[in-house]
C-alpha cells in the first residue's frame, strides 16, 4: 500500500511540474530571475529545474545533486519546503514535509533493503514513540555515513583513528563512537558546523574522506589487488603524480604535496606528452607547490579540480591552488580553498626575527607567482585574511575560471570516467 502511495505522489508532483511550467514563462538565460521556470546547472555539477521568484528557488521543482541524489517537491525562498521526496543514491528515500531544507512533519523513510520507517520527522530527525517509554531517532549524520560504501565506511573510521578521534574497531558500523568522532572533527576542523543541515553533512564527510593519512600496512590478497590495478590502469607513479595510459595526456594529483614532487613532475612531463593537470589534494609544502606551479605556468598545461576524487568530493586547496591558478585554462567543478601562510612559532626575539623574514619572503613569492599567473588581486584578500580554510563561493568560482574549448570539456569527460572507474577498483580492495 504505501508504494502505491509514493507512486501516486510521485504522479502528482510530476503533473504539478508540467502545470507550473505551463504558468510560468520561462526564465531568460541569464539575469534576474523573477516569476519563471527554467533551468539552472551549478558548477558542482547540481543542476535545478523549476520555477523561481525574486531570483530564488520558488515553488516546484527538481533539485539533482552531482553525487546522483536528487529532490522533488515544493521550494520556497530558495530553500526545500513543503511537501517533497528526497531520494539517495542507493535508492533510499524520504516522502514527506519540508521546512528550511530539512525533514519536518509527517514522513516516510524507506532503506535499500525494504524496511520503512513512517512517523513524525523533526529537524531531519525521526521521532518514533511508541506507548511504552521508548524513542528513536535516526539523525542525517547517520543516515549519509550508511549510504556509503562498506569500504569507505571503514575509511572513515581508519582516518579519523589516525587523528586519534576514534578509538572502536574498524567495522564500517555505525554507532555512538564513530558519531562521536565525526562530530568531534566537525568541531575542530569545521568550526562545529550545524550537522543538522545536508550540506555541512556532505561537506564534513567528503573531508574526512579525502584525509591524507600515514600508509598502513596492506595484506597480502591486498598487495596482489593493487598489482593488478596497476596493470589494469597501465600506471606510472611519478612522486605524487600518476599517469595512466587510459588519459595519456593527463597527469592526476591526488595527494599532499611532498619534497621532490617538483623533480618528479619533470621526470613526468619527459615521459609524456601531457595538456591536463588534474588536481585534488589538501596541500603540503609552500615551496613545492610554487615550483611545480612554475612549471605548469611555463609550459602552458591546463589545470582541472574535478567533481570527484579518489574518495570523496574534488578538493584542491592551500599550496594545491597554486598550481590550479598556474593554468593557461582552468576549470573547478570541485572545491577551491585558500588561507593564510603558517611561518611557525618562536620563543625568542632572535627566532621571532628570522621567521618574520622568512614569512616575508614566503608570502613575496606567493604574490610574484600569483601576478604571473595573472590572479585576480581579490583573491588575496581571501588568502591571507584568515587562518582558516577559505573555500570560494560558486560565484567567485566561475570569475576565476577560464573559457576552454569543446575538446578540452571532453578531455575533463574523460577524466571524471577514469576517476570514477579508478576510484571504483580501490573501493573494492576494501570492501
């Protein structure tokens, strides 16, 4: 009975679209956007179709995230509300009441494997309460981290037990310590961000899972696995880089940036004859990263922060966004982050002056290869203003971009594949 209902549901919002459509002219390809229905695709790659007033998200619509979840239903003043379904990638849905972007109201939740859970929904959270004294509630943190998969799920554990958050087992299971971790990194590392809203979730997990953390011993099943990728791939390593022979003009980046990738990185460009750089990493050393950006800058390479990463979303940020700005085109569909130069500390005035200087000499360089790189001067103020991690608003993202050609959009196609299929192999040693 209660698919029926989803399914009637589901015919309803899809009549109600085509009607809203009907009554609203459609919106002009850029501008304003005031009482029309239209189109827009967002450099994440989320797209939004439906219909919009005073600019904003107003009335139905279809909101389809990057990552293959989508949401159907009622907007207003930009944000999810009113009565719509949420479904997640591995096909686990919500059918029920909005309000400011998260569940309220009269809902259903239905799992992967058929189990529904239909009650009482509040701040995204499930209000079950039977006669005798007992209540549950499934928060949005949980329900993102089981939407992975196991061997992400596990990776999530082992990287925050490397930062000494997490101290249970490595079993992929959710439960009280391993909530307790990532809430604990939310707040050290995200400013306790409100784990209540979709977006600070997406954003806290995609972090934890793009942690560059210590090697760890692999099996031996595991050690045959990685072999095969290898050869599977037609991989070659240089430092950090990796080249494959699937995209032979594209060289990939994926880690923190180390001692001698620079040397590495011209070791790779003799080898192959590369036009892409592809760049997701948290950053490293200040001077590698600048030396490496120089060579990108000379030989005129593009650059390209891609949706995804080997796990999680595409992040390219502090000494990383040198390299992305040395571009001749650049592209971010990932994200874009930038702070202040750590110099270190001094305990006395000898050593306070000699970290100054090199501070000094540190951010002059950053600003001479910036200008050559021909950045806008903005961007400054967001790296050195603060301390924290600056990530760039969707607007700022595209001032920086480039225009690039037809091919070079096939050449990011190609990459996000490979990706997809790289990261797909690795999950499964895991798993």
């Amino acid at each position: 009975m209660s698919l029926k209902i989803y399914l009637v549901i589901a015919a309803l919002f899809g009549s109600v679209s085509s009607v809203f459509a009907r009554d609203l002219p459609p919106c002009p390809s850029s501008g304003y956007k005031q009482n029309c229905f239209g189109t827009y695709t967002y450099t994440n790659g989320d797209k939004y179709v439906g219909g919009y007033k005073d600019d904003l998200r107003n009335g139905q619509g279809t909101y389809t995230f990057a990552n293959g979840e989508n949401y159907v239903g009622e907007f207003k003043d930009d944000l999810r509300n009113g009565q719509g379904t949420y479904t997640f990638a591995n096909g686990e849905n919500y059918v029920g009441k909005f309000k400011d972007d998260l569940w309220n109201g009269q809902g259903t939740y239905t799992f992967a494997n058929g189990t529904v859970e239909e009650g009482i929904w509040k701040d995204d959270e499930f209000q079950y309460v039977q006669k005798t004294p007992y209540s549950y509630k499934r928060s949005r943190l949980q329900i993102a981290f089981v939407n992975y998969s196991k061997g992400q799920r596990k990776l999530i554990q082992s990287n925050l037990k490397d930062l000494g958050l997490y101290t249970s087992s490595i079993d992929g299971l959710y439960g009280n310590r391993t909530a307790m971790a990532l809430s604990g990194y939310n707040k050290k590392h995200l400013g306790g961000s409100d784990l209540k809203v979709a977006a600070n979730v997406k954003k806290l997990m995609d972090k934890v899972l793009a942690l560059a953390t210590a090697a760890k011993p692999i099996t031996e099943s595991e050690a045959v696995r990685f072999k095969q990728i290898k050869e599977e791939f037609g991989l070659n390593y240089y430092g950090g880089f990796i080249h494959s022979d699937r995209v032979p003009n594209t060289l990939f980046f994926f880690t923190g940036i180390q001692q001698n990738d620079g040397f590495e990185f011209r070791k790779a460009l003799r080898n192959h004859d590369i036009e892409l750089i592809v760049l997701s990493s948290p950053g490293g050393s200040v001077f590698e990263g600048l030396q490496t950006a120089g060579i990108i800058h000379d030989k005129n390479l593009k650059t390209y922060i891609p949706k995804k990463s080997l796990y999680g979303l595409g992040n390219c940020s502090s000494a990383c966004s040198f390299m992305f700005f040395a571009g001749e085109s650049r592209t971010a569909e990932g994200d874009l982050g930038v702070h202040q130069f750590y110099s270190g500390k001094a305990s006395d005035e000898e050593k306070i002056r000699a970290i100054q200087k090199r501070a000094q000499f540190t951010v002059s360089e950053i600003i001479g290869f910036l200008n050559d790189f021909e950045t806008p001067a903005w961007v400054y103020e967001r790296m050195f203003q603060q301390s924290e991690m600056y990530y760039f608003t969707e607007s700022e993202l595209l001032q920086l971009e480039t225009q690039v050609s037809e091919e070079t959009k096939a050449q990011h196609d190609k990459t996000e594949r490979f990706i997809s299929d790289f990261r797909s192999a690795f999950v499964k040693i895991k798993d």
